[in-house]
C-alpha cells in the first residue's frame, strides 16, 4: 500500500510547523523542545529500519543522541542546525550500535543483505519523506489490538509524542512504576506476536483508527489543558498532534470523517491560544479574552477541516466537540448560541457520559437558560474535588450569593496544582472583594 503523503497534507504539515513550531534559541529551553519534537522520528525511523523488535535499542539510541547534545551544546554552543546535528549523531551511533549488536550481526544484518543487497555502510534515511512514512507506521503499529488499549495509548505518548513516563503516569491518574511495567510489558507483547512497521490492510487500518486519533486527542488535550506544567499552554504537544493527524489525513484510507472532524477541532482550539493567556502567563477564561486575539486564519482552517468531516452519516463525539468549538469562535454571546451549544453537549453525554463534559455542560445551560437552573444540575455532578467545578460554581454564584461564591473559590484554591491555577483563583477572589467594597 502506498503511504506517501499528498502535497495537500505536506502543505498543511509546513503550515503548522511554521505557524507555531519555532523553537528557543537558548539551549537550555531548545533541547527540551528538539526531544519533544524529534526523539519520535529518530525511533520511529531506526525501527522502520532495524525492526520494530529493536525497539529499545532504537530508544535508547535516541536518549543518547540528546545527552551528548546537552553535554556538547553546553560546552562548544549550539550547532548552526541543531536538527541536522542530532540526525547525524543518531546515524552515527546507529550505525555503531546495530553493528556491535549480536542479534544484528546473526539475525537483522542477513535479512537486510536479502532483501537490499549486501552493503557495508547501512543507510539511516532521516528525510522528510521516510520520517513522515516511518511515524505512520510506527502509529498504527503501536494501535494493533493484540495490546491493551491502555498499553497503546501509554506506548504511542512514549515513543511517538516524547512523553516522559512521570507525564503519562499524569496523564493516566497513576504512577510511574505501573506505566513503567505497562510500556515494558507492551513491547513484550509486540516482539511475542513479531508486530513490524508494515501497514495493514485497509480494512485493518480502518479499524485502527479509533484508537489513533484517541491518542492524538490526548495529546492535544494534554498541550491545551497541561496538568503537568506552570504553562497554561504547552503548543508543542498541540503541534506534535496536529503534524501526526496531517499524517493520517495524508493517507487516502485513514483520511476519515471522523479524522478531519477531530482536526477541525485542533484548529479552532489552536485558534484561540495567544487569548487564553496573559503578559505573565496566567491562565485567561474564555468569557475574559480578548477576541480581536483570536486568529482568524486558523479559525477559518477549522471550518474547512469540519465541511471536509460532513461526509457520510456517522456523527462522532469529534464532530460534535468540533461543532460547539466553532460555535466558541464565533464573536457574538446571543441566547440561540448557547443554546446551540447546549443540544450539542446533549447529544455529546448521550455518546459516552463523562463529568468534564457534563460540567461544560452546565455552563451553557447557564448561559442559555439562567443561572438557578445550571446551580441545581451542577450539584448533580460527581466533580467535587475538581478545582474547575468550584470555580464553575464560584461563577454561578456571582451576583447571587457572595458567602457561597467565596467558598467555592477558597476550595478551588486548596484543590489548585500549579502556581499559574492558584493565581487565577486569587484574582477571583480580588474581583470579588473589589466588587463588595
């Protein structure tokens, strides 16, 4: 099966790596951002490469590559093209260390010999092509259904996104011994039934493809709503999620209804970064922002990705959060807004209930329907240890109980995890002071 990228999908993944994919110039910053964006490409093209079953060589390969980078980068300075550079390294110590492998001399050496022709200087392609091609694979590889779908999703974050295992234990509620103990133990599974890097077949990947883009929402997710960082906003796992999701819309199979729906939504959340956050860095709610920030190109990229995901007649929990996203980016706050926006969470809790949903939800039956309604649908919500619910409910109290609205942000405040949530909370609370004074 051919898996080149269309020129439609190239051009849209230069978009976004030059829209929002500039890196720090000050190594310190630089490094972390290279491992989040590279690292996945090394590993997924070493085992396109050597094989899939050599994958923690392959890891550990690319681990090193960014370890002599601190140590050089620190000491000579930062190279003229610092990707470049780790390419090279990685090559190199590839090289070195399939070579030096036993199982590569006996076992992966020949077979590469048969199927290539016999070479002495085996080629690492680091292009933008086989990346592309090679983080394809690796994704659907990862997604095979003989793995647990916690392994996969555990998995992808680690090898494909350069999540760290303390940020999925995060990411997961759980710790890092259990996620350590789940990745090691997916790998097992996918050298026991020999899993490789070659596609599937159509119908095979179709199927598969529920459980990518539920990684790729993920991530997303977790750039857009970071619980594991004092940025509010961490667009480099937004980008790393929308390049792998131009990836599959770049395959005529996998570009799905339901993937166009999910980046439609990518887009319009994208749309309203540099809003949701102020000079300092503190978190900005949506009711607060300045519109004139919102950008209006990718808003309009949204619209054309959410046309393309009305063809066929399945609606997915994607197309509906990409329609009430729309609905966010428009700059009006009528009642047949909200309205809207409310039948759409409807539907959206009748697909799978969630509390974060029902929550959102309650905020636009407030804003649809007043109010004491939402406050009596609110406490219904099993989320009391949720900072979000308290200030949820802080809101609903304004203007209509102070006493319950200071309790409510003064329990936000004791639930807070970052400093940029406590600050947030803490201007609550002077708003409403000023308010009574």
């Amino acid at each position: 099966m051919c898996t080149s990228v269309s020129p439609g999908a190239r051009a849209g993944l230069v978009f976004f790596r030059d829209y929002f994919d500039r890196p720090p110039v000050n190594h310190p910053e630089l490094i972390p951002h290279l491992f989040r964006t590279e690292y996945s490409k090394i590993v997924s093209v070493l085992c396109k490469t050597f094989g899939l079953s050599n994958i923690q060589m392959a890891e550990d390969i690319a681990s090193e590559t960014f370890l002599i980078a601190t140590q050089t980068w620190g000491l000579k300075g930062t190279p003229k093209n610092p990707t470049a550079w780790l390419y090279q390294v990685a090559k190199n110590k590839a090289r070195d260390g399939f070579k030096r492998d036993q199982v590569f001399q006996q076992k992966v050496k020949p077979e590469l010999e048969h199927g290539i022709g016999a070479s002495e200087d085996l080629e690492v392609d680091l292009s933008e092509h086989n990346i592309q091609d090679s983080q394809l694979r690796m994704l659907f590889a990862v997604c095979n259904p003989v793995i647990s779908p916690e392994a996969q999703i555990a998995l992808a974050l680690r090898i494909l996104c350069g999540f760290g295992v303390a940020e999925i234990a995060k990411a997961f509620l759980s710790n890092k011994e259990t996620i350590n103990k789940r990745l090691h133990r997916a790998k097992e599974r996918m050298r026991e039934q020999k899993i490789d890097l070659t596609l599937p077949p159509a119908k095979e990947l179709e199927n598969r493809l529920g459980n990518v883009l539920s990684v790729l929402y993920l991530l997303f997710s977790e750039g857009y709503y970071t619980t594991v960082s004092e940025k509010k906003v961490r667009k480099e796992l937004c980008v790393e999620a929308m390049r792998l999701t131009y990836l599959v819309l770049g395959n005529t199979v996998t570009n799905a209804p339901e993937a166009n729906a999910l980046m439609a939504l990518f887009c319009f959340h994208a749309s309203r970064f540099e809003a949701r956050t102020n000079a300092q860095g503190e978190q900005i709610l949506y009711a607060e922002q300045n519109r004139a920030n919102w950008d209006r190109e990718l808003i309009q990229k949204g619209e054309e990705y959410l046309g393309r995901s009305s063809r066929g007649g399945k609606i997915t929990k994607y197309h509906l959060e990409a329609i009430i996203a729309y609905h966010h980016t428009r700059n009006t706050d009528s009642n047949e807004k909200w309205e809207q926006i409310l039948q759409l969470y409807n539907q959206l809790l009748q697909i799978k209930y969630s509390p974060v949903i029902a929550l959102n939800r309650t905020y636009a039956l407030s804003k649809a329907n007043g109010k004491e309604v939402a406050i009596q649908e609110a406490l219904k919500i099993d989320l009391k240890d949720n900072h979000l619910y308290h200030l949820l409910m802080a809101e609903l109290y304004l203007d209509m109980d102070t006493k319950k609205q200071r309790q409510h942000l003064q329990l936000a405040l004791q639930l807070v995890s970052t400093e940029s949530e406590k600050q947030l909370v803490l201007r609550k609370i002077e708003q409403m002071d000023a308010a009574l004074s």
